[in-house]
C-alpha cells in the first residue's frame, strides 16, 4: 500500500492521547472509535527499536512498507517514529537508548509518555520477524480513518447546500480520487503503449545484437531454446524423486553465479554441507561418493578443492538459505534481505511442496500449495529477480498437489532420465530436459549427459 499521506488528513485539534474515542467528522456529542489499532502500533514502534544484529533486516522490511509517522493513531506514536527517522537519516544506530536521546534533545520525551514508554512498546514484540505486518495493519487503518475523513467532508458540503451539483461533483471526484490514490497500485495511470515504445525497441536493439540475454541455465540447448532466466519470470523444475532436478537447479545456480548473477539458493530438503559437495564434485570433478565417505579423497582430489576454494568459491555470488523452519515468509524475508545488500538476480527454492503457508481449517493442500506458488511468482516481479521453483511430479507426470503450479511458471521443465526404470537402456547417463511450457519459444526436449557421480548435468557436446 502507497504512504497515505497524500490523503485528506484527519482532524486532529481534539485528538490527544487521552481521548481515543474522537472521530473525524463527527457530530459533537458523539463519540466513535475510528478504525486504529494502538498495540499493533507499539509492536512496529517496538520493532524499529529491537531490529538490531542478526534481526536488523526486519528494521528495514518494516520501513519498506511505506509506513510514515501520519499513520499512526496516537500523536505520541508519530512523534517516536519521526525520532527514529531522523537517527535513520543521520545514519546512526537505532535503539531504545538512542531514540530515548534523541526525543530529549528534541524536548518531546516526557509527550511521549518518558523512557519506560518506550520500553512498553519493546515489551509489546511477539518476534521483530512480524514488524513488516503489524506495519500494514497500521496503514491499513490509517487508510480507512482517511476514508472516512473524505466521506465526512463530502457528507457535511451535501448538507449544507452551499454550491450547485458541478461543485458537488468536483468535491466528490477530488476526494474519491485521493482516496483511490492511496490504494496499492493505484497511485497512478499505467502507461501508454506510446510511452512504452522508445524503451522496447532500445531493449529489442539489444537483445537482437547479443548484448542483453537472459541468465545461463548452463546448458547451451537449453539457454538457446528459452532465451535463458529473466527478470520476474518463473521457472518450474520438476520431477519425480531422485532423477537429478535439484542437482539441475544447483548447476543453473553455480553457472549464473560464475556469469556475475547474485543467487541466492534456498534448500528446504538438503543441508548445506550436502550442497556444498555438490558444488565442489560438480565444479571439481570429484566422485561426489569419494566426498561423503571416510577416507575417500586421494592427495589430488583435496587439492582441487583447495583450488576451488581460492578461484571460485570465494567469489562467487551465492548464497546458501537453509531455513528453520519452512515457511514462505521466511524466504521472502530472506530474498529481501539478499536484494537489499548485493542485489538478488536468482532465487531457487528446493522444492515447492516442502515450502508452508499460513492454513485455515478451509484451506486444502491444494490451495496451499497453489499459495506458495503465486507468492514466488510475486515476489520475482517484486525483486525483479528469476525464481527456479523445484516441485515434485505424480506418477501421471502431473505436478503434484497443485495445477497452479504450471500456470505460474514462464517456462516448466519436466526432468527424465532413459535409464531409470531401464538401467541396461541404450540411452544410460542421457537425461531429457522436456519444456513442457515456454512462454518465450517453442516446445521441446533437450537431451543432456547426466553425469550424476560428479553431480552435474553436461550439454552433449562437451562430452
């Protein structure tokens, strides 16, 4: 939701701390409660004063949601926020003993309600992971108290009969349109196609002269036939258990990172060491069994790894998430947080049906699953980054749990391998990439090496 600031703003000569019963707009005598929310103002409050270490990305996450001190209900509330700004703006640390300072230089801690206020607001978090929601609860009220201020201000000149219907209709088309203006989205008109023009075709120019491509999958086939990753797009790897699609998803994910791509890679199902061996068989061309057994590596083989280390592993722009837990929230946060410090171009989740969302006693898996698949879907055109989803396949070659899932995704992988039901096949260590969905060319399958003791997938090719 945009700043409601540009909104009508209340009326607020009678509105102190002591009366929360104050409505704008209302009759004298009357006394209503206007939609506010105080402890979830606190919580916010209490969140930019504790967000700090390990937690200091949710200072952050809650100030991007576009939260400003006229949001609040309660004066003394906006008056703390409008401190924390200034220690933000000025770039010093933000905490309850430098917001404590800063309203006494300013003469306002005692407005506030002293230093032991403060704390109540800090007491008032269940967990700073929530700040960014409680924000939005508080703008969420603060646009509907502007609401109503609008609605009040065009209720009381209809009443009073002053003007004719064309300053009537003026005063209801200026106040519908700030409300409006408030609305996620909606601040203003989309462009034209005409205003669109000059960037396309800049864009066509260069993507026609090789100079604008999307991100290496890194397979040559497979980058040729999709035009490889782009921004907000979403692609869904997907197989059935133990064919290779989180070992595909890794290699897309290294190959980006070596091409200066930030990626972040989120594992809900193998832990970081495993990821790490992975890595270092792949890239080194280790036996990936000669790295999980005792006594497996030869003299050579630790050399390579210490090769790796220094030339590419210390470089490269990967980062490994390996939640706690396995909710969507705690990706998104993450993700955020990898945008906000180096920039996100790549995010892998592994694997969609492992991810959780918030469930009613309504909801199927399928819904939930459909869930966290739109959520991915937004959050790449929010961070302006690829999403590689993993999902899990039927034995029917559907996706499992959720349709949806296919119907979010740009381009759908489907990952088969010849020999897996068939190990004396003639096409043995070939796997076939089958694009099930392109929204940026055709259908159709492209054959790989699977080299599955160095953990990696090879075009033909390089065989």
């Amino acid at each position: 939701m945009s700043s409601t600031h540009n909104l009508p703003a209340p009326r607020t000569p009678a509105h102190t701390d002591e009366s929360d019963d104050w409505e704008p707009g209302a009759a004298p005598g009357i006394l209503r409660k206007p939609p506010q929310s105080l402890e979830a103002e606190q919580v916010v409050l209490g969140t930019l004063m504790s967000s700090t270490g390990a937690a200091e990305r949710y200072f952050e996450e809650t100030l991007e949601t576009g939260i400003v001190a006229e949001d609040y209900y309660r004066p003394a509330h906006a008056t703390i926020h409008r401190a924390i700004c200034r220690l933000r703006q000025a770039k010093e640390v933000v905490d309850v003993l430098t917001v404590t300072e800063e309203l006494t230089r300013c003469g306002e801690l005692a407005k506030v309600g002293g230093a032991a206020y403060l704390h109540t607001c800090i007491e008032a978090v269940p967990t700073t992971a929530n700040g960014p929601r409680y924000a939005e609860i508080v703008r969420a009220k603060a646009y509907r108290r502007a609401a109503i201020e609008s609605a009040q201000k065009i209720l009381q000149y209809a009443y009073s009969e002053e003007g004719d219907e064309a300053d009537v209709r003026s005063l209801v088309e200026q106040e519908l349109t700030a409300i409006a203006a408030g609305m996620p989205g909606l601040s203003a008109a989309p462009p034209a196609v005409g205003d669109l023009y000059l960037d396309f075709v800049a864009e066509l120019e260069e993507i026609q002269n090789g100079r604008k491509v999307g991100l290496t999958y890194g397979l040559t086939d497979l980058d040729a036939i999709t035009s490889g990753m782009r921004p907000g797009n979403v692609t869904v790897i997907a197989a059935q258990s133990g064919v290779g699609k989180s070992t595909l998803a890794l290699n897309a994910a290294v190959a980006a990172g070596k091409a200066g791509a930030k990626v972040m890679f989120s594992s809900l199902e193998m832990s970081s060491t495993e990821l790490m061996q992975k890595i270092a068989a792949a890239e080194g061309l280790i036996p990936i069994h000669h790295l999980t057994r005792q006594g497996g590596m030869t003299p050579e083989e630790w050399a390579e790894v210490e090769r790796l280390g220094r030339d590419l592993l210390k470089t490269l722009p990967l980062r490994v998430y390996r939640p706690d837990g396995a909710a969507l929230h705690d990706i998104e946060s993450a993700a955020r947080a990898c945008a906000r410090q180096d920039g996100l171009d790549v995010l892998v989740v592994d694997y969609l049906q492992l991810v959780e969302v918030e469930q009613t006693r309504n909801t199927t898996r399928e819904q939930a699953v459909a869930a966290v698949s739109r959520g991915l879907k937004n959050l790449s055109v929010q961070l302006e980054c690829h999403v590689i989803a993993l999902s899990q396949l039927n034995d029917d070659g559907m996706m499992r749990e959720s349709r949806a899932i296919k119907n979010d995704a740009s381009v759908v992988i489907k990952v088969e391998r010849p020999d897996m039901n068939e190990p004396e096949s003639p096409r043995a260590g070939e796997v076939d990439l089958v694009i099930d969905k392109n929204r940026f060319g055709p259908r159709a399958t492209v054959t790989a090496a699977a080299q599955l003791h160095y953990s990696r997938f090879v075009d033909m090719a390089h065989l």
